[in-house]
C-alpha cells in the first residue's frame, strides 16, 4: 500500500475499509473528557488530518523545507500524515469509563505503536521512515503532558526531548499543535490551550531559525 492511497476523502466515504479496518473501528470509541466532547476517536482523528492539509495549505518558511525533505523514498510531510493517522490507535482498547459520565485512555499511546506497527508493514516504506511515524505517536501523549502551565520544569524536559530526538522533534511539534486543535481543548481550558499553542509555535520558530541558518551553509 502505498501513502498517496490515503486520502481524507477516501477516509471519510469508508474507501478505505478493507485496507485499514482498525481505523474505522475508532468510530465506535467514544471519549469524554476536556479534550473530547462526546466525539468519536475516528472524528477526533480526521479532524486532526484537516487541521493539518490546512496547515501545509499555508506554511512558509525554512519549514517548508523540512517538511519537503525525503526520509528513504517518502517526504516528511506525509509520514506526519500517517502518524496523525495512527496516534490514538490505541484508544479502543484503553477506555475507560467512569461513573461521572467522563474517560480517558490511559497509556494508549503504547498500544497504538504496537498497533501502527502491524498497519505499517502494508505500507511500502523503509525501516527510518516506520521508525519517524511510530516515534511521533509513541512521544505525543509526553509531550502534551509537559507542556502545562504549571510545569516548571517544562523547559528542561522539552530541551532533553530535543536534544534526545532531534531527529523527529520538529514533526512531533507540528502533530502536537494539530492534535490539540481537533479537540475542544479551546472551549473547555482556553487559557490553558494558548499556552500549549503559544509554547509550539515558540519552538517551531526556534526550530525555523536553526533550519535557515543550517540551509544557508
């Protein structure tokens, strides 16, 4: 199977039911919380896909040049497509309803590498683009974990991040900013969505800086 054969559209007419069953799954998971109000994981995620066409539509800059960049034989842009795709996987197996009318999905990042992993071999891609796809949905959940208000130590983890997997922290940034628009983390915690935003866009401009210098050389 190949990426160009994935397409919002196809996802949302069903096209693609017999070739990515366990996507179409995800419309019978049903979160509650702030970041999901009543919403399908299968919504969630092809809200999450236009937010990012939408953002490819209008980046500019030396991150362009990222995202245009070929990992083995595919661009960046679209192994971030399919990480987006993949990351909350897991969710079908992981809620968990509480009395309170509310849910979560505790450590479904995990079993939505396990899960992305069997999907990806369908997939012609080599072993450095599968490992860049299942890194984003594996790091997603600790990303937004530390990037809060309260967090004090935000600075430091998100620089050893960095520094640890620089080779995919740009896209696990992108993901993360689109992630958190295709909730309603907007509505429910604004104050606390722009910070998570303001804290992404900080550090892709950091990131576009480092990439036009790097370029220019």
């Amino acid at each position: 199977m190949e990426i160009n054969d994935i397409s919002i559209k196809k996802l949302k007419t069903g096209d693609l039911k017999e070739e990515l069953p366990e996507i179409y799954e995800l419309s019978k998971v049903i979160e509650n919380n702030y970041w999901h109000n009543h919403e399908s994981v299968l919504d969630h995620t092809l809200r999450v896909l236009q937010n990012y066409e939408t953002y490819l539509a209008k980046a500019k800059g030396p991150v362009t040049f990222y995202l245009d960049q070929k990992i083995d034989n595919h661009q960046i842009k679209d192994l971030i497509f399919l990480a987006i795709l993949f990351h909350d996987l897991g969710k079908k197996e992981t809620l968990t309803n509480y009395d309170d009318g509310s849910s979560l999905c505790p450590l479904h990042e995990k079993l939505s590498v396990v899960k992305a992993k069997k999907i990806l071999a369908r997939f012609n891609l080599g072993l450095t683009e599968r490992r860049y796809i299942l890194n984003i949905v594996k790091y997603h959940s600790y990303l937004h974990s530390i990037v809060v208000r309260n967090n004090y130590n935000l600075e430091k983890q998100f620089n050893e991040l960095a520094s640890q997997k620089s080779d995919f922290i740009i896209g696990l940034v992108i993901m993360a900013m689109m992630d958190i628009q295709g909730g309603y983390f907007q509505e429910t915690k604004p104050e606390e969505y722009q910070f998570e935003m303001n804290f992404y866009r900080q550090q892709l401009k950091l990131k576009n800086n480092f990439l036009m210098v790097k370029n220019q050389k």
